[in-house]
C-alpha cells in the first residue's frame, strides 16, 4: 500500500490519503480519479482499521498524489503522537513545562520522548467526554515545527476545560439487544483528523483511536 493508491472500497472508489500499521484514512474520488470534495478547504478523513481495509478492499491502480495535494494533507505527518496509558487529561491550567512534567510522572512518562510535530501550523480539536469535537484551536509556531513539549503543554490546556476531575475516561454509549453498553477510554494522545482551512487537524483523544475503540471489547465496563 502507498500513499494515494485507489481501492474500491465500501462501493466507491478511494484513495488512500495516510496510513499506518492500525489505520487507514481515505477519500472517496470520482470516475476520473479526481476527488469528491477537491475544493473543501476543512474535511475529516474516512477512517478504518487497517485489518478491515486490507481484508474488505480491492487494489486498483497506483496513483502518486501532486504536488499541491501532498502540501495540503501532509501525509508525511503522523497519525498519531503522545499516546499513553496511565493517566487521563487533566481539569487544571498548566502555567508551565515543570507543571506537564509533575503531571506526566503519574505515569513515568519521559518529557524529553515527546514527539514533536513537524509544521509550522496545526490545527486542534478538544474533546469532549463523550467524545464530540469542541471548536478547534489554530497553533502557530514561526520556528516552523513544535518540539513534544510545547506541543502537549498547549494541548493540555486546551483539553482542561472539558474535563470532571471526578471522571477520568471519555465514553462511549450504543444501544445492544439487552439494553446500552459503555465504553470506557482513559489515556491521552492525539489523533490525526484531517484539515482545517487547509492546514493539518488532529484531535485529542485516549490512549487509542476512536476508530479502534469501535472494535475494542475490553473497554465496555
């Protein structure tokens, strides 16, 4: 699998816009290959586990994504960073690096093994705790790139303000034959999204995607 290749997939044919060893992110493209939502400056990748996609997909052709294509998704960009167990994000302000650093010592997490982020912007969704997007933060670095720390320190404080002391995991609720099942995610991490006028989004989430908590059973409490 490379960067841009089209599948048929789900009925359609798509492109694969990024992908990892958990993942696969796609956009659905038109009979000429061009794609659905070209001119949307803001979109959310289509997401699947990449074992469902390798099992559900049907390889069409090599297609190399363009120049301007390629600078607007930024598929060099990882899907995901920071993501640890252990601990859950917390409902206070951080003033500065020493207050991250005593938060992640909970749970003896490194502060110099933060992955940083290679851009010069990035845009941010909070989460709330029942995992719906709240509105987004645009962070700007001139440096052109945001080291680990500087990166979750904002974060941080961004994710504070939609979170109970007293609850320390998103959830997730559906309906089952017997009634409603819970989810459960604790965690930190940050999870690719998609772009947001034309610069890369990620969201703050657990110590997994949302996708993949969709096929995790070891969460329902």
């Amino acid at each position: 699998m490379k960067v841009g290749d089209i599948y048929s997939f789900t009925n359609n044919r798509i492109r694969v816009m990024m992908f990892d060893e958990k993942e696969v992110f796609y956009l659905t493209i038109n009979s000429d290959d061009s794609f659905v939502y070209a001119k949307n400056k803001t979109l959310s990748y289509y997401r699947i586990t990449r074992e469902y996609f390798d099992n559900n997909s049907t390889f069409i052709k090599h297609l190399t994504l363009n120049e301007k294509e390629t600078e607007t998704h930024r598929p060099d960009l990882p899907l995901r960073l920071n993501c640890f167990s252990g601990l859950f994000w917390s409902s206070k302000n951080f003033e500065n690096e020493n207050d991250l650093l005593d938060f992640l010592k909970i749970a003896e997490i490194d502060i110099e093994k933060l992955d940083g982020l290679n851009s010069s912007k990035v845009v941010i969704f909070p989460t709330s705790q029942q995992q719906s997007q709240k509105k987004s933060i645009l962070l700007e670095n001139i440096k052109g790139q945001f080291s680990g720390i500087e990166l979750m320190l904002q974060c941080c404080n961004m994710q504070s303000e939609y979170v109970k002391p007293e609850k320390q995991y998103f959830s997730r609720f559906r309906l089952v034959p017997n009634g409603r099942e819970e989810k459960r995610l604790s965690g930190i991490g940050l999870y690719r999204l998609g772009i947001k006028g034309n610069v890369p989004s990620y969201y703050l989430g657990g110590e997994i995607s949302m996708i993949e908590l969709e096929s995790e059973s070891r969460y329902i409490v």
